[in-house]
C-alpha cells in the first residue's frame, strides 16, 4: 500500500508550525528593534556629499555610528573650547543641513553613538545656538541660507542655519537623555555668561534682550522635551526624565561668590533651584528656568529691584512664547 497520502498532512502540519514560528520571530524582531532600525541613519550620512566635505579625509563613508560621531566631532572643533576655524564651522553647518535632510521623513532616532558626539560639537557652537533660536538676530538671519558661508568678526567665527533646521536637529538628538542634558547645559552656561556679561551701566533695552533671548531659548527646549515625553511610553518617560534630572544636578557644589564668578554664581544657584525641585517634577521646574536664572542675576549683581522685576516677567513671558512657537513648529 502507498504511504504518500499519510505524508501529505505531516508535511502541511510541519510548513504550518514552521510559518508560525518565522511569524513569531518577525515580530518579536519588530518589537524589540532598536529606534535607529528604523533608518539606517549613519549609513546615509556617511554617504551624504556635504557630510563627506565636511569631514574630507577624516571619514570617507563608514556607516559605524561611533566612529561617525568621532569624526564629526574631530573635523568641527578644535584643542580650544569655542574657537574654531572657517572650515571647522563649515563642517558643522554642512553636518546640521545634512542631519536635518536625512532625518525630516524617516523613521527612528539618532542612535546615542553619534548622537553625544554631535551634541558635544554643537554645544561648542552654542553662541551660535543660542542666536539661531532666539529670534531678531539679523545677522544670523541674512546667513542662514544653505549656500551661506561662515564669518568671521572681532568675537571669532561664526556659522548659521535655519531656525527650523537646528529646531529639527535639537528634537532628533533629545531622544538621547544625555544629548538632551549635553545642550541645556551648555545652553544654561551660555546664558549665564551673557548676563554676567552686560555692563550695569547699560541700557534698559540690553537687560531686556538679554532676558528675551535666554527666555526664548530655555522656552523651545522646553518644548523638545515635552515632545520626547509625547512619543514614549510611560516607562520610557519616566527613565529619561531621571537620566536627565540625574545629569542636570551631578553637580551639587555651592553657588560662588558672584562678585568672584558672577557666571558661576547664576549657573549654580540655578542648579541648587532644580535639585531642590526633585526628580518628579524636573520638567515642571525647567521651565521656570529663565525666570529663577534672571533672578539669581538680579540679586547678585544688585540691580535695581524694578528693573529685576521687570526682567523676570520679560524672561517669563518670552519662555512661554518660545514654548508654544517651539511646539507648534515641532507639531
């Protein structure tokens, strides 16, 4: 007797269990893939023709995300913090237009490798961050464009993008807490030594633009935060709001004198505001940083308390504002 008609159904039964199996590893796959599986973000920047005049011979098309990310950071910084060359400023503005492109329409986050090192060469540029984002700085604006070159004046070199470009880049690199905490603390030391830097003989108008500008850009990292909270899960919110609270207040020294370190002083009495804040509430109290930061600069440098008042409310109002046109930007 033929024994084929019994084979048959052991095969089917057999073809069944292994297209079960192949469906449960897709999608256990699917469920466990890193964010960065869902484009291969370093391999099309390392392919990108500005990316690679930008780093010339320091990479030529290696999609490794560290190595990327060394290597950015190696062709737009230099031995000196905040100084850099025409061709270094070059790379970085080559690099955020090309992040920018590759990144608007694909799918997944800025894997951590490339993202700190990207953080901590733009963090160098954070003079130029901090006038890129706050708006009515003309200069800025006249050479945003992409085909823009860097400049040069009497405070060193200088480069310019899009607001909506660095706004994009900024949103892609906070997906990583510590890329997030990299650039709210450079951006906080900057704003300190911009207040400690206005004469007390200056006008009002100087205080008032000092205030604004740190207000609007304190505000719209407010805002990119809020939106990395909206596309996790719970768990996923709480772990980055403790790595970033974790970061923010490593430094638990006192505030300096602010007669010996007036900078300090503000960027520490700030610090001491959001620890005391405590980790649960650490996007509540970020975005009360402008006004308490004007505060600590209007104490310690003795101002006159109405025009500390008024700084304050400058401060706050412009926060809220950079908040809502950050968020409605981001969408």
């Amino acid at each position: 007797m033929s024994t084929t008609p019994q084979r048959r159904p052991v095969r089917l039964a057999v073809g069944a269990v292994v297209l079960c199996l192949a469906l449960v590893v897709g999608v256990v796959l699917w469920l466990t893939r890193s964010p960065d599986q869902g484009t291969d973000y370093c391999g099309k920047l390392s392919e990108d023709k500005r990316v690679a005049a930008a780093l010339g011979s320091v990479q030529r098309q290696d999609p490794d995300c560290a190595r990327l990310g060394r290597a950015i950071r190696q062709a737009t910084t230099g031995d000196q913090a905040g100084v850099h060359s025409l061709r270094q400023a070059q790379a970085m503005k080559n690099v955020l237009i090309a992040v920018d492109d590759v990144t608007r329409d694909g799918d997944g986050s800025l894997d951590p490798a490339l993202a700190v090192p990207l953080t901590e060469a733009l963090s160098d540029y954070m003079p130029d961050y901090v006038k890129i984002t706050a708006p009515g700085q003309v200069e800025y604006v006249r050479r945003a464009g992409d085909s823009a070159p860097p400049w040069s004046d009497d405070e060193g070199v200088h480069m310019s993008v899009f607001p909506l470009t660095l706004l994009h880049v900024t949103r892609q690199l906070a997906d990583s807490p510590a890329a997030y905490a990299q650039l709210r603390v450079a951006a906080t030391r900057e704003i300190a030594e911009e207040f400690a830097g206005v004469p007390r003989a200056a006008g009002h108008e100087r205080f008032e633009a000092a205030a604004g500008g740190a207000g609007y850009v304190l505000g719209a990292l407010d805002a990119v935060a809020e939106d990395v909270r909206e596309d996790l899960g719970e768990d996923g919110r709480r772990d980055w709001r403790a790595d970033v609270f974790a970061r923010l207040t490593k430094d638990a020294s006192a505030p300096p004198s602010y007669h010996d370190d007036p900078s300090g002083h503000i960027v520490k009495a700030w610090g001491g505001k959001l620890r005391s804040g405590g980790e649960d509430q650490v996007l509540t109290t970020l975005e009360t940083q402008a006004g308490e930061m004007v505060r600590a600069w209007g104490e310690g440098a003795a101002l006159d308390p109405r025009l500390r008042a008024s700084l304050q409310k400058k401060a706050r109002d412009v926060s809220a504002l950079g908040l809502h046109e950050t968020a409605r930007s981001l969408g």
